[in-house]
C-alpha cells in the first residue's frame, strides 16, 4: 500500500510540475515581451546645434539659442553669455521655449565686438544634468 500511495503522489506532483517544453515556451514569451518592450533610453542632453555657432564670427546677434537632442527641464535649465573679463553681458532672461522643450535660449543687448562665451546648464527630462561652454566672436578683430 506504501507504494501506491507514493506513486499516487509522485504522479501529482508530475502534473502539477511544468514540463520542459511548457518551460522552454514560457522562457520565449518572456524574452520577447520583454525585447520588444524595450525602447532606448537617452540619459542625458546634448547640444545639437547652436546660433550662434560655435566658434564662428557674428555681426550683431541679438539672442544665443542651443537646441538639444532631448526635451530638458525648464525650471532648472540655465544659459548665459559672458565677455573676455568673465561679466555676464545677456539680458538675464534665459530660459527654456515653451514650445519647443529642446531649444534654450537667452536674449542679448547689442554688444560691441570682442570674444564671448555661453554657458549651459540643463537637466533632461529624465533628470541627468549636463554643461558645457562654448566661444563665439562679435565683429571683425576682438
């Protein structure tokens, strides 16, 4: 009787445990659901391009835009252009285009020739903080 009580309950137990086959599938499910769900992730901000450009001679621009490659924070996103002897010489209202959550932006008075330099600071949307500068000329010879 010890026997067929424990063959009883070995054959439960079998049917109960998922065969290799039925693992082997559930594994494949698994792996494609989470394959095809995945979609990249890009963790921070870069500048994909700037007006006025980096290091090139302009005549009288009157705002500094970048445009990044992501949507970056407007509340904690910073710019501003400072002359040769480091003074901030924008109109301190930089800020983020409220249609447009890749482009920051910073107006300027009319400056008179000479080196400048943007400064940036931005988080993405996903919260990584990028920075970086970057020289741009006013005018002939400085």
């Amino acid at each position: 009787m010890e026997y067929w009580v424990r063959h009883r309950r070995d054959k439960r137990f079998a049917a109960a445990a998922p065969s290799r086959s039925r693992r082997r599938l559930w594994l494949t499910l698994l792996t494609l659901v989470l394959l095809l769900g995945v979609r990249p992730a890009w963790g921070h901000s870069f500048p994909d391009h700037a007006e006025p450009r980096v290091g090139w001679t302009v005549d009288k621009p009157v705002k500094v835009t970048i445009w990044f490659d992501v949507p970056i924070e407007p509340v904690f996103s910073t710019i501003k252009v400072v002359n040769t002897s480091g003074q901030q010489v924008d109109k301190q209202d930089g800020r983020v285009d409220p249609a447009d959550h890749t482009v920051l932006e910073v107006s300027l008075p009319p400056l008179p020739p000479g080196k400048y330099r943007v400064f940036w600071n931005v988080i993405s949307i996903d919260t990584h903080r990028t920075e970086g500068d970057y020289p741009f000329t006013v005018g002939g010879k400085p």
